[in-house]
C-alpha cells in the first residue's frame, strides 16, 4: 500500500512540474496531459483494488507451513519403544475337532496339540525391559515369545502377568542398556478430533505408522473394564499391542482391537486409554494379577430382566455391603451421583481399586437413603 502512495504521489508531482515549466506556455500538450492524468487515476484505482482482493486470499508463507508439515519428529520420538511381538501358542484339538482321517490315525482317541505362530506389537513401559502388550498376541499358552526391537535385535521374553478383563498382558526381556520407554500423556485430555497416530506391525510387514483422528471417547464395545478411545486410525491384524500416540510422540492408548465385517480394517479401531493402562501394569509387575475392589452383594437377576431393577438378592458376610448396612431388599437407584444401570455398577466394580469409596442411594421401602460403601480387595 505504501508503494501505492509513493507512484500516485510521484505521478501528480511530474503533472505538476510539468503544468509550471513546460505545459502552461503551449496548449497544444494540453490533450496529452489529460492523458496521463487519466492513466494515471485509472491505474491508482486498479491497483487499490487488486490490493483489496489479494488480502483475502491465503498468505503463501502460511501455505508453505501447513504443506511442509508433518508427524515424523512425533513417529521419531515414539516408534523406538514400539516392539514387534511373535509368539509361539499351544493350541488344543479336542477329537470331535479333528477331521475323520485324523481321528481314525489317534491313538486311543487322545487329544492333539498343535503350535500357531501369532504376531502383534508391544510397547516398552520402562526402559529396564517392561513390555506391555495385548494378552491375546500371547495367547493362553505361549511356548516362546520373541520380541524384535526397532533397532532389529530379537530378545526372548517371558511372561510377567495378564489381565484376561483388559486383554493386557506384561513381558519382561533382558537388557544390557538402557532401553527406550514410551512416554505418557494423561488420555483423560483428549478430545474428539485431536490427530492420533498408530504404530505396530500390521500383517507382520514390520513397523508402521497410519494417521487418523479421535472418533470418540469412553466406548466399552462388550468391555466395561475398559473405556476404550474409538480411532479411525488403520489398526488391522498385528497392530494389536501397539502404540496410539499424540502428535507429540506420547503414548495415549494400547491400539486393542476393531470392529470389522471384513476383517480388515474398516476405520473402527479401539484402543485401551493411557490412564488406565497405567494402573494395569504396574499391579501385574508388583502381584502378577490386576488388584481389584469387591463390593460385597449380589443383583436379583429375575428383577434386572424383568424390571431392570438392581435389587440387592444377597449380602456376604463381613463384606464392604455388609458393614455399609446395605440389605437385601434395597434398590439400588443412584450410583456415585449417577442414575443407576447395571453397565453402570459393573463398570463402578470392574474399575474400582481396594479402598474405593462408592456413593449409594437406595429405595429401602419408601425410604431413600444414602449409603458410603469402601471397597475390598476381591479375592476370586
């Protein structure tokens, strides 16, 4: 705009020299300097708005950022304490399993084993050797898990602990150095929309990375012991143990499972949130077992199918119900401030720890009343 003035003002101060010195003694130039007046107005007016239109288009420099951007220093960050898990499974065949031929050849009708080789990913926890994967890349029983680091060393593991609820499990490697730990973002702050990437090895191709965004939060898909984060990410077949991270490299979730009609998949992944991951592995690390609260009662079932009430059947004795004087009888109609359901109360139980403390309100009768119920440690 200043280069604007500076043309218009240059152009009037020549008219007008030229007006002073050399045009006011001969008419006959008169028409030419109506000219270049004109040309000059209509040349100030187009370049005015030209200016005018080019402020709303997008600023090149700006442009160039959002084309040269990209997730590598996040992949970069991460992907080192992202593992590629092969196991070795013992897989039983009862004989009613077994084709004709191969029942017919079995000596006394005995059961056959066989060994199926299973992939998956697994991400380092702590950088003594704590590795966190999906119980299922391991199996029920596994006769040899190997575990490839990204630097492509293969270690032996073995298997520390595994929660069936949560389909987590824990291994442990030896280690001559330090090795490199995820770090961890608290999945509670993330929202429907933020950039999520996964990293494993799907298909058994080696380390890989796909991008996609937070579909949504809090989703239990058949599982209340976990709140998974829903991701259209592409997780398939070999991407289950692996790492959800954020765009700075932090680990948000253990990439768990899909809903697929196609096997493949289909923008529908689920992935166990950080924060309660957390709590997962360091109590299979300490007992070998996730340490979880017991409410002591038990729900009528006839009641929760017919009327949907949670209607307290049982009290076990010297239970936390019991010394909460919860009593057969009382229906239960809110559950930590919440309006009562039955997915509501397992999830309360299912992710409750030892020591708890769980608000109760119950119709006992007509009467509402208000209970504290502190949660044990469940022993079955």
């Amino acid at each position: 705009m200043e280069s604007l003035k500076l043309v218009f003002l240059f152009s009037f101060g020549s008219i007008y020299y030229s007006l002073n010195v050399n045009f006011l003694n001969n008419k006959k130039y008169l028409p030419l300097l109506g000219a270049i007046l004109i040309g000059t107005l209509l040349g100030l007016l187009i370049s005015t708005l030209t200016f005018k239109n080019n402020k709303n288009l997008p600023d090149i420099k700006s442009s160039e950022n959002i084309i040269s951007s990209s997730f590598s220093d996040a992949v970069k960050k991460a992907s080192p304490a992202v593992v590629n898990i092969y196991s070795n499974v013992l897989i039983n065949n009862r004989r009613s399993q077994l084709p004709f031929s191969e029942r017919f050849n079995s000596i006394f009708g005995l059961n056959r084993s066989r060994i199926e080789s299973s992939l998956g990913s697994g991400v380092i926890f702590y950088s003594n050797g704590y590795i966190l994967t999906n119980q299922h890349v391991i199996g029920d029983r596994s006769v040899g898990i190997t575990v490839e680091l990204s630097n492509g060393r293969k270690e032996e593991a073995k298997i520390v602990g595994i929660d069936k609820g949560t389909d987590l499990a824990v291994l442990k490697i030896n280690q001559t150095e330090e090795l490199s730990s995820i770090e961890i973002a608290n999945s509670d702050n993330l929202e429907i929309g933020d950039i999520v990437l996964a990293i494993g090895n799907p298909y058994g191709l080696g380390q890989s990375v796909s991008m996609g965004i937070v579909s949504a939060t809090g989703r239990e898909f058949n599982n209340p012991y976990s709140d998974y984060i829903q991701t259209d990410a592409a997780i398939n077949k070999g991407n289950s143990g692996g790492a959800l991270v954020d765009t700075s490299g932090r680990l948000v979730g253990i990439n768990t499972l899909i809903r697929s009609s196609s096997g493949g998949s289909e923008g529908i992944g689920f992935a166990i949130p950080s924060v309660r991951v957390v709590g997962i592995i360091n109590d299979l690390i300490q007992f070998g077992e996730v340490r979880r609260g017991w409410l002591g009662f038990d729900i009528d079932r006839v009641a929760l199918a017919t009327s949907n009430k949670l209607l307290i059947s049982y009290i076990h004795l010297n239970g936390p119900a019991n010394e909460a004087n919860l009593r057969v009888g009382d229906v239960i109609i809110e559950i930590n401030e919440q309006e009562s359901s039955y997915s509501l109360l397992f999830k309360e139980f299912a992710r409750s720890k030892p020591g708890i403390l769980i608000k109760l309100k119950v119709l006992r009768g007509t009467e509402i009343i208000e209970l504290n119920l502190l949660t044990a440690l469940a022993t079955a």
